[in-house]
C-alpha cells in the first residue's frame, strides 16, 4: 500500500472552497511545495485552520498574499501585516483562537470527541455567544471540535505507509492536524521505504495519512 | 533609558526564579528574564510551540531550521530536553504543570486583570497562547514598562479587552514592584531611581502603602 504520489496529483484533490488546515509554527516547516502548487492552480476561497499566518513569502503567508484565503482560524497573526491589512479592509475573515484551545479543538476534532472543557478565556471575549459550565466549583467554557476537508503537513522523514516522523520543534499542529481532516497529505522531506523508521520513532502513525509527495519535485 | 529600564525589570523579575522551576517567558521583555538566571539555579525554560529545556538563541550560522521558540526566533536546547506537539504543551500548560509565567501587558487593574492581546481597531495581533498561560500557569508575573507614552498602565479597571480576568499575582516595572492581593494593588518595592510620589504621579489605580516598604 504505497501512498506516494506526484505533488500534482495531489493537489488536484484539494479543491477551491475547501476548508484546509496547514502545519508549522511561524512557517517553520509548513508544507511549502503544496502551498506553491496550489497558488499556482489558483485554488483560491480557503477556510485555512492553522496556528498563525507566519511571515509574508513563508508557508501560509504566501497563500495570504496571493488571497487565495476568505477566512482563517488561528491563534496569532502578529508576524505578518498583511494578514491585518486583509482583514482590516474587510477582504478576510479572520477567527482567532486561544493556541491550546485551537490545538484541543483539532484533537477532539481528530479523537471522536464532542468538544471539551477548557479554564482559558473564561472572563474574555472568548466566552461570547459559549455556554459556560462549573465543575467542582471552577468555571469552564464548553468548546467544540474542529475537523477540516484537508490537512497539509510536513513531515521530516516518513515511509511509504504514511508513518512520520518529526524534526525538532517541527510537530507543532501536525499530530493532531492529521487526525482531524477527511484527506491527509504529507509533504515529506525524506521518504523511506517500511522498517527504515523504527516504530518507536512514529508520532503520526500511518492510518491518519492518505497521501505522500516529496518536497523536491 | 528604556534598554536600561528593561534590563532593570528582567533582572528584577529573575529574582523571583526557583530552583526546579519550569518556567515559560512571553515575547520581547519577558524573554530577557533567561539572561537573569542565577548562577547555579536550575531553571527549565518552556516554549508553548514544543520545547521544554529551550537554550540560548542561536547567533548567525548555529541555526538548526527545525528548532525554533514561539517567537520564532531560532534557538539551542539544553541537554535533556524534549519536544513535543501542540496539544500536549498546552496540557502541560493548562495542567498546572508550568509553575511561573512571565508576560508583557498593555494594562494591569487592581483585580489582577490583564489586557494584553489586542488594541482594537489599531494592534490585533491575536492572543496565541497567552490565554492558555494565564489559565493554566501557578503564577504569573507581568513585566513592562510603568507607562505606555506618559499614560499609566496600571489602571483602576482595565479598559481593553481581558486577556484573563484575575490572573495576576505580580507586576514588576522600572518603578515598582506590585503584588496583587484580595485588598488590592501593594507597593511592595520602589525601584532604584524612582520613589513613592513618581509611582504615585504615574499609576491610575490605588495603591496600598505598608510599613517597612523597601527602597
């Protein structure tokens, strides 16, 4: 069961409209080559779930700039202008999110759960229009899942079947991104064939991933 | 003044550092706080985007474009560190498990409430997980400048939206140090240079004044 495929291949399955989330952290290690593919086949009205909107000409900052995105779902947008600008001039829609609520939202998402519980933002606007819950005497508020119709990782080496393994900081929203989307393709820095990655060495185990493109194509 | 003022703070907000202690400091100031760490205090750096032992930030050319902080800037890591993914640094996080966080603030009120993440309709930069540390972290110390252009930053009731409501156990500014207790702001430190009535002419909230208060 080999999941590789060519990075064209791929991306024709990732349709305009679509809601996509995109691994990395500032950019570090989003799935670039996918990203530059789908400017370029002009995928354009995105809902794009993702940490931040990272930096102009990096990761999902270029998809920003080209307005391939109508509305993101991120934590932080800071690092890069013109995803205020956008948003300013009413040409984006832009939801953002604590970072470890959007994290769980996207694991319950992946996980079968209903949503979850969490203290943070009680006090803030993150409560509007969100029912609140006391357990044992401490507030909660009530957040649901957050699944989307394509993930986009990177991934630093993975083998044929679809395990991955990450480098470093790079694992960010990448795990609980590939459980939580009805097709997962992996941008991979190094493919290697079954056995190559030890199983220990596995942090996304094969079955939450669909397809695999290499980065240099 | 202000490199000064805010190495000042850093290293003020330093002494308030543990042995054993996992701490996660914010972007900018706070961050200055890793170049305080006593001698021989064993302290663990946090970064909410996967690392517990953080290092020194690279200088030019040690870069490993795999390791980055949450202000994405490249850094070491400590022996014995460890990385991890999003949903289990904020488990960590919200857990408990972080037993100080140092943050920035744009406003402080005298219920420990702290504004931090946005200025509407000029600096919306989202809130990232400062809300997840506020929640979560056993202490929170805020670190920042006294006044934002002349205006007090520590305020009756802050005017911006919450980024936590309540959070707050500690301010550390150039002037003073305030603790926040269920009676309200307590002076509890002037700092060098400054006194009690430029505290008083540059703080909008009350604060309560003790005997024996250190200079």
């Amino acid at each position: 069961m080999n999941k590789v495929i060519g990075i064209n291949e791929a991306v024709k399955m990732i349709k305009s409209g679509c809601t996509i989330m995109i691994s990395g952290f500032m950019a570090v290690k989003s799935p670039e080559a996918l990203i530059d593919l789908m400017i370029k086949n002009n995928i354009k009205n995105l809902t794009v779930i993702a940490n931040d909107s990272a930096v102009p000409g990096k990761g999902i900052g270029k998809l920003i700039t080209h307005r391939c995105v109508k509305k993101l779902i991120a934590s932080h947008i800071g690092l890069n202008p013109e995803t205020g600008r956008q948003m300013n001039a009413g040409e984006l829609e832009v939801e953002l999110i604590p970072q470890g609520t959007l994290a769980e939202r996207i694991r319950c998402g992946g996980a079968g759960l209903g949503g979850f519980l969490t203290p943070t933002g009680i006090g803030t606007s993150v409560e509007e229009g969100k029912q609140k819950l006391t357990v044992n005497g401490a507030e909660y508020l009530l957040e649901f899942p957050l699944r989307a119709d394509v993930a986009i990782i990177k991934g630093s080496v993975v083998d044929t079947l679809g395990n991955v393994f990450y480098k470093g900081t790079t694992q960010n929203f990448s795990l609980v991104m590939a459980m939580a989307a009805d097709l997962v393709i992996v941008e991979a820095e190094e493919i290697v064939q079954p056995g190559e990655l030890k199983a220990e060495y596995v942090m996304t185990p094969g079955i939450f991933v669909d397809y695999i493109v290499g980065a240099e194509m | 003044m202000g490199f000064n003022a805010k190495e000042m703070i850093a290293r003020r907000v330093a002494e308030e550092l543990q042995d054993g202690y996992v701490v996660n400091l914010g972007i900018g100031l706070p961050s200055m706080v890793a170049n305080y760490i006593p001698e021989g205090m064993s302290v663990t750096l946090q970064s909410e985007n996967g690392i517990l032992g953080m290092g020194a930030l690279c200088a030019e050319g040690e870069e490993d474009e795999n390791i980055i902080n949450a202000g994405n800037q490249f850094v070491h890591i400590q022996k014995g560190a460890s990385f991890f993914d999003s949903a289990t640094s904020f488990a960590m996080i919200r857990g408990g498990h972080i037993h100080l966080t140092v943050l920035g603030a744009l406003q402080v009120d005298e219920q420990g409430n702290i504004a931090s993440h946005i200025i509407p309709g000029s600096m919306v930069p989202g809130m990232g997980g400062a809300m997840d540390l506020l929640a979560g972290a056993n202490r929170v110390i805020v670190a920042m400048l006294h006044t934002a252009k002349g205006e007090p930053k520590i305020v009756k009731k802050c005017t911006l939206p919450l980024t936590a409501r309540g959070k707050v156990d500690l301010i550390v500014t150039e002037k003073a140090v305030i603790a926040v207790t269920p009676e309200g702001l307590v002076l509890k430190e002037i700092m060098p240079g400054s006194s009690v009535e430029d505290i008083l002419q540059h703080t909008e909230a009350d604060l309560i004044i003790r005997d024996g208060l250190a200079e």
